[in-house]
C-alpha cells in the first residue's frame, strides 16, 4: 500500500515544512520520541521498530551508543570505520536484540581477533579487506583467515583452495576474479564451453558430466541454468516431455527408458494387482495423493510421473502392504520376542529416477568477500560449475 505525502508543515514534527526538514528535526535525539509517536500513529513504523527506536534514543541522551554516535550515519560510518570498533557495535547490537546473519559473522570475527588471528593485510574495514582479497595475490592468507573465523567451513575451505590456483594464476574464465565477473562472464553461452572446460579442470564435475553440459549448452530445459532451478522446471507436468526429450539430448536418460517413463501409469496397474485386495484401498489413496489427485490420469496414461513423484510411489506400497501384514498378524504375549515375517514388500517395477532429471548444474561465478575464491560452499559451486561427484 502505497503512503501518502503528509500535509505540511507537521505540527507534531516541529512544524517541519518539507521532508528534509523533517528529516533533520527528527536526527535531533531530544525530538525522537516525538518522531517515534507520529510515525507509530501514522503506519510509518511497526511496533518492533518504534520500541527499537525508542531504546536507541534512550541510549543516545545517556551518551552510550557506539563512539557517543548521535544519527544513523555517524553510527554506521563509526561502526564500518574500523574494525577495532566491532566490539562496541557489536555490544549495541545485543543490548537492542538486533539480530542476523551480518551480526553473526561479526561475532565470529571478533573471537578470531580475539584469539590472535590476524585480519588480511592488517585490513580494517569490510571494503578494504574486500579489495586486498579480490585476484589470488593474496587468496592463501585470506582463505586461512575465513578458516579460523568460521566464515568457511572445513567442507568450504576445501572448496575454495581448489580455485585458488586458477585464481593466482589468472586461469579463471575469462580471467575473472569476483563473484559477480565470473557470474556475468559465464552466464554469457558463447562462453560456455571455457566455464565447462574450467569446471572439469578444477575438479566441480567429471568428464561425463562435462560432455553432458557442453551439450546442453549450459542451460537446460525452459534456460534454467542450475540443478534447482531445473528440477523445479520439470516439476511441471506440462514440462515433463520437455524435460525427458532433454535428457535424452544430454546423455542424462537412456532412450530406452523413456517408454519405461511412459509406461508409468501401466507400473502402477501391475502393483495394485499384485498386492493384497484388502491393501489396495489404502495404496490408492497414497498414490492419489503423491500424484497430485491425478492417480486415474497417470494409470491411463494421460498424465506422465515426474521424478518427485516416483520416488513416493514405492513407499505407498510398502506402507499399505505392510499395515495390511500387522492388521492380521495375531496378538504377540507381553515379553514375546516374536515379530512378523522376515523380507520386505516390494512395490512396483522401479520407474526410472532420471524421467525428469534436469542439466548439470549451471556455470556461474566466484563471490567477492574475504575468502577470495570464486565459491564459498559446496552447494555454491556446485551450482556455478556444475555438481561435484
């Protein structure tokens, strides 16, 4: 909902005749609390952000904000000045119960310096270690760093190290060195088969899998250009045929499995017959359920099974079968250690997990930080250079 303009001037802003105006009268903490009443009476602030701003000018008039700050400005060019300020900031932070992801890499900062960890390049703001850690001159110190500071996880760290010698030595795509530039290079398809080359170089996908992308063209049925953007795509049932053709261009699905996608609904007929009659109604109404309400379609063929879907129908089975097994089995004396018959129940013949399984993942870019490398986390890399066997 959109806000509308005010009328001014503000009586209960001081009579302020514009939005600078009001702004300035509104910096002065002796006029916070004032300005916290009319931004609460007007839907400008939420309770929490009123309660919150009513602490901060309680703290300003006692004079102990972080570097006796008075205005949001001077309080985040004190706190992002140096880093030697990041204990107070830091402090201020809990006093309110301001939380987030930010403050808690603070924290984990902070300990490190604490334990005598050293900041890259004795750098002492978030851009200037940002800037001593771009390229891979200084990737090695930067990375043990974001090891001892818990930026990175050991899985992490490991990660990253495999980058850092194509980063010192400029073998990156393109000779990119930041998150962004790899992202913006590689996102570009004439250049796919030099990220493609470089993912398999540097140990993120196998040969196979690099065959698999240069085929795809580094993006998969509908662009997508990650392993969960696609699956997400050919969740779709209206993409499942796109999805199972494009398998079959990559290498992903054999073609001979691709009747055994279509005869899907056929697997299903085959396992309701074979199951006990009293156990049918239950499995139905699994499947009906696992299949979207679409359990007649699928079995008369109308309808294809996507991945997701097949890999609940097994259970459903077994889960009906196995209800049926105890609902007959006699009661057992207390302490009798005798239980049901050995083996399992099995379902259907198995519908081929790869019925929708997207391109490897897509080639992207490194990130900017203090770790330096292009990727900060398995799950990162994976989807900028493909999955890592």
């Amino acid at each position: 909902m959109a806000i509308t303009e005010p009328a001014y001037p503000i009586v209960a802003l001081g009579n302020c005749k514009d939005k600078t105006d009001c702004m300035n009268f509104c910096n002065n903490a002796d006029n916070i609390s004032a300005c916290v009443d009319y931004g609460s009476a007007n839907g400008l602030l939420s309770k929490e952000e009123a309660a919150l701003s009513k602490k901060v000018a309680e703290k300003i008039k006692t004079g102990t904000m972080p570097g006796n700050c008075k205005t949001k400005d001077e309080c985040e060019k004190f706190c992002d000045g140096s880093v030697d300020n990041l204990d107070q900031c830091l402090g201020l932070a809990e006093d309110l119960g301001i939380s987030g992801a930010s403050i808690e890499e603070g924290k984990r900062i902070l300990k490190a310096l604490k334990d005598g960890a050293q900041l890259p390049g004795g750098c002492k703001t978030k851009s200037s270690c940002e800037t001593y850690c771009q390229g891979g001159e200084h990737i090695d110190e930067c990375l043990d760093f974001a090891g001892k500071a818990g930026i990175l996880s050991g899985a992490e760290l490991e990660e990253a190290r495999k980058v850092a010698p194509f980063l010192k030595s400029g073998q990156t795509p393109g000779g990119c060195t930041t998150k962004d530039s790899c992202g913006t290079y590689c996102d570009d398809s004439s250049h796919a088969d030099e990220c493609v080359s470089f993912a398999e170089k540097a140990g993120f996908i196998s040969a196979a899998e690099a065959e698999m992308a240069r085929k795809s063209g580094g993006a998969g049925p509908g662009g997508c250009k990650s392993q969960a953007a696609c699956d997400e795509y050919c969740k779709d049932q209206s993409h499942l045929q796109e999805c199972v053709d494009f398998g079959v261009k990559v290498g992903a699905i054999k073609p001979e499995d691709v009747q055994k996608i279509k005869e899907g609904g056929k697997m299903i007929k085959d396992g309701l017959s074979q199951i006990p009659a009293e156990a049918k109604s239950a499995a139905e109404s699994c499947l009906n359920e696992a299949l979207g309400g679409k359990l007649q379609e699928v079995m008369a063929g109308s309808v294809q099974i996507t991945k997701d879907q097949g890999e609940k129908i097994g259970p459903c089975f077994e889960n009906a079968v196995q209800s049926f097994i105890k609902s007959q089995m006699p009661s057992i004396p207390s302490g009798s250690t005798q239980g049901p018959p050995s083996g399992g129940v099995q379902g259907p013949p198995n519908i081929p997990s790869g019925s929708t399984q997207g391109p490897p993942s897509g080639v992207q870019g490194p990130p900017s930080g203090t770790q330096g490398p292009p990727c900060s986390s398995p799950e990162e890399c994976a989807r900028m250079f493909g999955p890592q066997q």
